[in-house]
C-alpha cells in the first residue's frame, strides 16, 4: 500500500471571504477515462434521493477561486484553482 492521502478541507472564496467544509470520514473518489460513465453513476446514485448534480455544491461552482487541502504521507499540500468567470459571484 502506498502512502496516505488526507482529504482535510475544501475551501471557497466569495468576494473577500473564505469559506470551508470539512471531511471528517472517508472520501471515495470515482475515476475513470472521458466518456466512461462517471458522472452518470453519480447521477444514478443521486435521483432515488431527489438530488440533481447541479444541487450538490451549488456555491463552489460559481467562486472566484476554490482550494482543496490536504495530506500526502503526513505532508500538508493545498490545490487552489481560479473560477471561469473572475466576476462570478456565489448564491
């Protein structure tokens, strides 16, 4: 088994402020080539409880920038990546 990956947040900007969520159990992460059907099972898995892909995390997609952190074998790292649109704001 290789070394450990953490998940501990996911952070979203809105205007001047951060916001975070925090994953306190274990994250699945489905991965697969373009085309392979991914985001269709998650839809699949997500109609039977009345949920849409679009309702899931509505105000991370339209933040300026969004920041995942976490841990690779005790190291700490952050991801942050920029918005489409720098003028988005969030619901």
């Amino acid at each position: 088994m290789g070394p450990s990956f953490v998940i501990e947040r996911l952070e979203f900007q809105r205007g001047d402020l951060w916001y975070a969520r925090y994953f306190r159990g274990l994250v699945t992460f489905l991965v697969g080539h373009s085309k392979a059907g991914k985001s269709t099972a998650l839809e699949a898995l997500l109609y039977p409880l009345g949920l849409l892909t679009a309702t899931v995390m509505p105000e991370v997609r339209g933040c300026q920038q969004v920041r995942l952190v976490f841990r690779v074998a005790g190291t700490r790292w952050q991801a942050t990546r920029s918005g489409s649109n720098p003028r988005a704001r969030c619901p």
